[in-house]
C-alpha cells in the first residue's frame, strides 16, 4: 500500500527520530514524535511522490546541520509537541502512545500460574514453543548495480542489509559501497544491535566502519530505522568517531505501485558531519546528497530487476573543497541493477 | 456469467489475477493426478466422493508421509492412512472411542479432536494437554462421546494440518437425529501450498505484504479521481496512509501460493456430490483450511442452516455463509435439478474452492466469478467509531459506488453503523446488574502501547448482524452470527461471576500476532477458577478477522447487550469487534487458546487456559 500523498519534510522528521534517540529509555516512541512531525504540514495534493522525494532537497537546506550534531537537536520537539493540540485526529490514540496507568496487567488472569508451573503444568522443560521464540532472518540486496556517470565514469554499487534473531531483537548488518576501476573506492560497513521501540520502528546500536581508499575511519552508531506514515521507509543514524568527530547520515525510500509489479522507488541519502575530516574531503555541515529515482519489475517479491537515474551533490565546505581538488560536486547518473533478497 | 468448462475458466479482471487462472491452469493437469489415494478410488464409480469413512469405536491411524501433486509439481503431504482429508470418523453419542495413532513421520505429530469435550490428556496439544507422538510410538487416544454433530480433527503439531492432516469426524445424536435427512455429505475445505509452510512464515515475516498482490497502486489512485474526484481519493487513502496499515490486507496468504480444495479436490478436480431430485441433502461443512476464510453459497440452492460447530440451531435460511478455519455449519438443501455448483470462495477474493451437486457424474453447473476485493472500511478500522464516521462520510460520493468513500464507510453499511450508535454505549449505562450486560468500555493491557500491536479500537464494534468485509450488501442473504440460536438454550442458566477480557493483537509490518500484544512465549496462563461460570470479553484490535478457538470447555456467544446466542467451539472475531461469550470452567486442566489462523497461532496468537 505505498500511494500517492501529500508532502512531507522527510527530513524533518528524521532529525526528531533521530533527536529521540538518546532517550531510549522514554515510553513515547519515536514513531509517534514522527506522527506529529508529518501532520505539521499542510496537505499538498498536487504532490506526486518523485516530486516530494526531489522537493525534500531544498528543505534540507534550510533546516541547517546544526541539527546534525546530536546535542543540538532535541530543540526540535518542544515546537512539534506545540503543534499537538491542533490535532484531532481520532486515530492517533489508536496507534503507539504509552500506556495510561491504569491500563490493564496482561498477567492478571493468571493468579501467579506460569506456563511452566502451577496444576496441571507438564513436568519437565516446556516444550511448546512457537515461531515468536524461534530466530529468523533475511539479506535484501536493496541495491546492486552498475552506475554509469555522464563523464564515463562506471561503477558498481551496493546497499545491503541483513538481519538475524527474533522480533523485537536482532543483529543487523548493513553494508553499502561502490567498486570501480578493480577497487573498492569507499564502503560503509555497520553492525548493530536491532531492537523494536514502537510499532513501526527500531533503534540500531553498534558500530560503523568506513573503508575505501580514503583512510578508514571507525564510528559508534545510533541510529533508527523504520516506517514513517504515508509508508516512508526511513534509515536515520548518528555517528560518533575519534577525535571529536560526528557524523549524520539519512536514508529514505518510497515505494510507489504503478501496478502489483511495476514498482517506482524514489530515494534519498544525505550525510553530514559535526567537523571537516580533509583527508577524505570531508567539510563540516551538510556534505552530500543523492536523489533517485528507480523503477522495479518484481518478477517475484524477491527479485527485481530495475533501472533508475540518480542526481548526487556536494553541499557547502565539502563542494569548496572538491572543487579546489578540481572535482565536479555534482553529477547524473544513470543505474541498472537488481533488487533481491532470501 | 459464461458457461465453465475443464479448460477455460472465467476470471475476472485477468492481469490482477492471474493466480487464479495460473492455480486452475495448474488444477486442470493434475487435480485428479493426485498421487494420494483418495478414499474413492477405490470404488468402481469413477466418482470423488471424499474421504474414506470409519466407523465404530476402535480405530488406528497412521501419520505419515504421503507424495501429492496439486498443481504440478510434486510434493510431499502429512497424511493421516494416506488420504486427504483424512478419514471420516463416524462415532455413537455415548460411546467410549478408542483411537490408536502411530507416527510415522521423522518429526513429533499429535491429533486435536476440534470441538470434542474430553479429559485434558486426550485433547492432543503437545507441551499442554501431553508430550505428543514421538516417531514410531504409538499413542491411545481414549474418551467417551457425550455430544453429537459435525466436528473435525488435525494435528497440533508445526505445520501439519497444512500440509494435510485434517479430517471430518461425524457423531450420531443417542437420542435420534432430529434434522432428517435422505442423504448427507461431508464438504471439507482445506488449503494446500507447495511452498514449505515454514518458509511462507518467514517470507512474511521479512514482508507482512508478500502475497497480497491487491494493494492500492497508482492506476487505482487515478481512477479514483476521475471518477470521484481529487479529494475524495485522497481522503480515502488519507488514513491507511498514516497510519501504515492496508486496506486489502484481507488474508495473509493468497492463491498466490495456496491452492484451495474442497473434499482435498482442487476446483479443476470438481469433487462431485450426488443426489436425487427432491431429496433433503444435508451438507456437512467443515472449514479445515489453515489460513482461509471461505464464502460458501451453492447457486441456485437456498442454505437451511441447522447446525454450528455441532450444535443444533433453529433453522435459518440462508444464500451464503462466511466460515474461518476451524468452524462447521451444517445446512440442508432440496435440490431439484440435474447439477448445482457448490463455490467457495476465499475472503480476499483471489481464488475459490469448487465442487458440484449432481444426479449423476460428469456434469456440472456454471462456476461464478469471484467477486471484486472490497477495502476495508473505517468500521473495520475503528469499530463503533469508524461507523459514525461513515455516516459523516455520506456526503460523499455516490450511492453504489463501492470504492468511493460512501461505499467505504457509508452506504455500505449505514444501518449497522446506526445499531452501534445504538449499543455502544458507555459502561454502567442501562444495567441491570453489574455484569447482566458485557462491558463495552476497551481496556487495553499496557503491553498493547508497544512495538507487538500496531493498533488500538478505543470502541469496538458490538453487533453481530454484519455478515463482514465483501459480504456486506451483495445482494444476497448472508449468515451472521446474530442469526444462529443454538435450540436448546445455555448448558449452564447461572450469569457470569467475572469478566475476563483480551485483546487480539497485532503487527503487520512485523507480522507478529499476540493477545494483548503478548505473544505465547511472553504470556501467562489465563487461570478459570474451576466450577465458575465466566464472561470472555474478546476486543479485536488488528483489521483482521480472527477464528478464535477455545479448547475443552463451550463458547457460549453472547447477544450484543447479552443474553445467550449460539453454543460454539470456534468464535469468529470481526476486525474492530468486541464480542462476548460464558464459559462454564468445568474441565479441569491445561487448555489451548488460539485463533485458528495457522500461521497467527504459530506466530503467538495463542494462551493456555488453567481450569484449577
């Protein structure tokens, strides 16, 4: 069910996820505070999705990467949480929340009997378990393809993810990197505690480590990940390295249904960082960007060749340095690939 | 309508649904290739009659493998004496029964007995009611039969019952049987996929949506708007879109991996019931499907509803019946043509079940379309509140437009939302004694506000009246539970001591399902006090429709507002519906609680029950 909607400031959003994350330990989840921040914007009809995922560049700008710095962005909420009582939609008590407390104990109707313990209990270990105590997993090879730039640059790119334990817990693997020229040019690699905070999101704790040609650097992650209303799929983190170094990063996809199989994805990424790092031509602020847009066919669910173009940008103290380095700091580029997963 | 025959079948809309036509194309080659010996070829009549049937008080059955083909592609079956269904058991009220089930699986199996009142020990759940059958043992099931009707048996054990071990069991009334009938059949409907069960969970489990090949698209959103114009087709997406959820989330699984079967008959295959003109048939409809809902009409026929779950009811006449697995309805037809087809079709519309009444083998009557998939609407959603909503939303729209918002929430069932503002009212109003009446007030358990429950209804839908999603003003006269009354009133006339009410939870995205966002592996057991007489409140919070089945003891369905309804073992629960049923806790020991939805229970849709 991904369908056409109003606009929304995709960015905006995240940064509030993203400011809720320290605070994982509060009861308001992360996916209410989102609710909120897409109901602050007025409903634009006319707004079609390849349009709102292109529209969200300009937003960005303007919110500044002072919210990318973790400290700063709590300042964010207090304005949300005002927008609250002109609200009034009845289904937003249907959904996440916290409990009120005199909500009722689940546990009330046992009178202290447990499954394994109390009359009647089998002896011996409990034998019946179901699938919400056994472990699963899945790998989405979201993205792999080959990128082919105006100027004949070629490369191969990748994005993936994997996962491994139960529902509300699990290991996550995420990896994305491009190839070209026989080498492996940049790669972000992370590897993170998954763990389910509300309905539609998880909080991803762990480590990231970047390797390519540049120097590798090494991050602690803190991160969520999930789906925003209107069925944005939303990958938002914080980064801290050594040397007092921050980074920020967001991802977000949508899926639009031309038909049960033909399937157009607009996708964003930007990154930014708390402070220049000039040996990989880093400048502090927002960095860079890529905007794309991909049509799938699902041949199944599970695989799905597509193409797409995408426009990638340098912003601000990293386009100045690219372009004292004699780089362009922005570009076109056309990919093929295949989506797949098991 | 157009005329079926074995090679061509009429599909509707064929690019949405091609699995239709790829499930029948499939069916055409191999419905009757079937290598399981199906229990009537070993007649002379070249005529699928179901199941083979035993009868008396002792029996053996064997579990094991069994090679099958459904749609061309060969597969391996749990099977109870090589068939599918399994065979039919006739037993004698007040009989005691003794059934010795060997394993000859490589895995543990075990056979529930749907519906039967027995000791705990004999009710076959593994890890509650006993071990289970290890490989090779040889279990002794043995119980006396205080009830008679049309109930069924599975297994308890995995995936089991998906991959074909359920069967029909028919119990003879002591004291006559008082819907006389000159001939009867047992219709079983099942559900097949060549996929591993297990494999289908976990597909889902990466992406809840994976086999609903229903979902709004574009194409859809335009055609909505220039039909109803831009704001109408946004505001009926408006809601679903926030809050994440499908409106054609209708069924987990599709014909896009299940091929549906009647009598273990794929429609291609046409299992054939006969009869004499005039006589009074009596149809023994047992859903043993594992995550199917079927509507059930025979073109043609008027349905006498006699019987629920086994118990009689006073007779209702009917065109069609909605039943989730583990449910039964027993209806009588007089048949006065050559051939009627018997259609069954699933919930989400993507397929049908189909067999054939006829005077003799070899013909067949025309097959109807399936009809369209409707959305959910905001009744479904919101429950009582969703309802008024509706009736707000009737500006909108034109009457008989189906996909419009008046079709959504308004014209469609405009007079059930007026029942609801009618009885939804809030607790402690109009009551006589403090429990004469069900509560209506939602009291959500505090582990529904987390990542296991993806919504809440604050006002659940009290009414029994409304057929469901789909069925809702077909034009046809549709079943509801408000319509069934089992004839000899509540097996206890005592009103309940307490209430116990649980929410049936859960999440889509993460396709996780819990009762009060607890899945089993978190739960605690429900403790009856034994000898009590309790009211069981169950509120609906998912936009699913849930068969919730009590093991070991009567569901006694309450009328909205109270009073006594229907005797059931296996209570449907609308989505957004809060319904009520008495329980007399008078079976001591450790009971399964579950909605029937196979993968839904596997997933921790499930309790225990203490009788202490």
């Amino acid at each position: 069910m991904k369908m056409i909607d109003k606009r929304m400031n995709v960015l905006a959003m995240a940064i509030i996820g993203l400011g809720a994350t320290p605070a994982l330990a509060q009861t308001s989840p992360v996916a209410e505070t989102m609710d909120h921040a897409q109901h602050q914007s007025a409903p634009s009809p006319d707004a079609v999705k390849p349009k709102a995922a292109r529209d969200a560049m300009p937003a960005m700008d303007s919110s500044g990467m002072d919210h990318g710095a973790m400290p700063g962005m709590k300042s964010e909420k207090p304005e949300t949480a005002g927008e609250m009582p002109a609200m009034d939609h009845s289904e937003m008590s249907m959904q996440g929340g916290s409990a009120p407390p005199d909500a009722r104990d689940p546990h009330a109707y046992s009178d202290g009997y447990t499954l394994e313990s109390g009359p009647y209990a089998l002896p011996g270990p409990r034998v019946l378990r179901l699938s919400d105590e056994h472990t699963f997993g899945g790998l989405l090879v979201d993205r792999l393809e080959q990128v082919h730039a105006r100027d004949g640059d070629n490369a191969t790119a990748y994005e993936i993810q994997g996962w491994y334990g139960r529902d509300y817990n699990r290991l996550v693997v995420k990896a994305e990197g491009d190839v070209s020229q026989g080498k492996l040019q940049e790669a972000r690699t992370e590897l993170l505690w998954g763990h389910a905070i509300a309905t539609f999101w998880d909080t991803q704790l762990g480590m990231r480590y970047d390797s390519g040609v540049s120097p590798d650097r090494g991050w602690l992650a803190f991160g969520v990940q999930g789906l925003a209303p209107y069925w944005f799929e939303v990958d938002a983190a914080a980064y801290v390295g050594d040397k007092g170094r921050t980074a920020f990063r967001l991802g977000a996809e949508y899926e639009l249904l031309l038909t049960q199989k033909l399937v157009l994805q607009p996708r964003l990424e930007i990154n930014a960082y708390g402070k220049s790092d000039e040996a990989l031509g880093i400048g502090s602020g927002l960095s860079d960007g890529v905007a794309g847009l991909r049509l799938r066919y699902e041949f199944t669910r599970q695989f799905a060749p597509y193409v797409g173009v995408e426009r990638a940008g340098k912003f601000g103290k990293t386009a100045d340095l690219a372009r004292a380095a004699g780089e362009k700091t922005d570009e076109t580029r056309w990919v093929a690939g295949v989506r797949f997963w098991f | 309508m157009k005329p079926y025959s074995s090679l061509y079948l009429p599909v509707p809309d064929l690019p949405r649904r091609r699995f239709v036509q790829g499930l029948v194309a499939g069916g055409v080659l191999l419905g009757l290739s079937s290598v399981v010996k199906p229990g009537w070829a070993s007649g002379t009549e070249a005529v699928n009659r179901g199941a083979p049937v035993l009868s008396g008080t002792e029996f053996d059955l064997v579990i094991a493998e069994s090679p099958v083909n459904f749609t061309g592609k060969p597969r391996m079956a749990t099977t109870v004496n090589g068939s599918i269904p399994a065979p039919t058991l006739r037993w004698r009220e007040g009989d005691t029964v003794t059934i010795r089930v060997t394993n000859r699986l490589r895995e543990d199996t075990s056979i529930h007995w749907h519906g039967i009142i027995l000791p705990f020990q004999m009710d076959g759940v593994p890890g509650i009611s006993f071990k289970g059958i290890a490989p090779g043992e040889t279990f002794t099931y043995r119980f006396k039969i205080e009830q008679s009707g049309t109930y069924w048996y599975h297994s308890h054990s995995g995936m089991q019952e998906q991959t074909g071990m359920y069967g029909a069991i028919v119990i003879e009334p002591a004291a006559g049987e008082p819907n006389r009938a000159d001939r009867e059949h047992v219709i079983q409907l099942s559900d097949w996929t060549d996929e591993d069960p297990m494999r289908v969970f976990a597909k889902l489990k990466m992406q809840g949506d994976y086999y609903n090949y229903n979902q709004p698209t574009a194409a859809d959103f335009f055609r909505d708007v220039s039909r109803d114009g831009l704001k109408a087709a946004i505001d009926k997406r408006r809601m679903w879109n926030e809050m994440r959820m499908s409106p054609t989330d209708l069924a987990d699984l599709s014909a896009a991996t299940l091929t549906y079967l009647m009598n273990g008959t794929t429609p291609a295959g046409n299992w054939t019931g006969l009869f004499r003109p005039g006589e009074r048939v009596r149809l023994r409809f047992i859903n043993g499907a594992a995550n199917t809902f079927y509507d059930v009409r025979i073109p043609g026929l008027k349905l006498t509803v006699v019987q629920a779950d086994g118990q009689n009811v006073e007779p209702v006449t009917v065109d069609e019946f909605r039943f989730g697995p583990g449910e039964t309805y027993d209806v009588m037809v007089q048949p006065k043509d050559e051939a009627y087809t018997v259609f069954a079709q699933t919930m989400d519309r993507t397929g049908f079940a189909r067999g054939t009444l006829a005077v003799r083998t070899g013909i067949e009557a025309t097959v109807p379309e399936v009809d369209p998939a409707d959305w959910l609407t905001m009744a479904d959603m919101m429950g009582a509140m969703g309802g008024m909503g509706g009736m707000a939303g009737m500006d909108h729209g034109s009457s008989g437009d189906l996909n419009g918002m008046a079709g959504m929430s308004g014209m469609n069932h405009g007079g059930m939302a007026m029942d609801h503002s009618k009885h939804a009212m809030p607790p402690g109003m109009a009551m006589d004694g403090k429990l004469a009446r069900p509560s209506t007030q939602a009291r959500h358990a505090k582990t529904e506000y987390g990542p296991s429950t993806d919504m809440r209804v604050d006002m659940g839908r009290t009414n029994l009246d409304d057929p469901g999603i789909g069925l809702r003003n077909n034009g046809r006269r549709v079943l509801t539970l408000s319509d069934l009354r089992t004839v000899d009133g509540p097996l206890d006339p005592r009103g309940p001591e307490r209430e116990v009410e649980l929410h049936l939870t859960g999440n889509m995205e993460r396709y996780t399902w819990s009762l009060d966002g607890l899945e089993f592996g978190r739960s605690t057991p429900v403790h009856f006090r034994y000898g009590e007489r309790l009211r069981v409140i169950l509120h609906n919070d998912t936009m699913m429709t849930h068969p919730m089945h009590l093991h070991g003891m009567w569901s006694e369905l309450e009328q909205d507002g109270g009073g006594f309804q229907a005797r059931r073992h296996t209570i449907p629960v609308q989505p957004a519906q809060r319904i009520s049923f008495l329980v007399t806790a008078d079976a001591l020991g450790r009971w399964a609680w579950h909605c029937h939805l196979m993968l839904h229970m596997d997933a921790g849709m499930f309790r225990e029950v203490v009788v202490a």
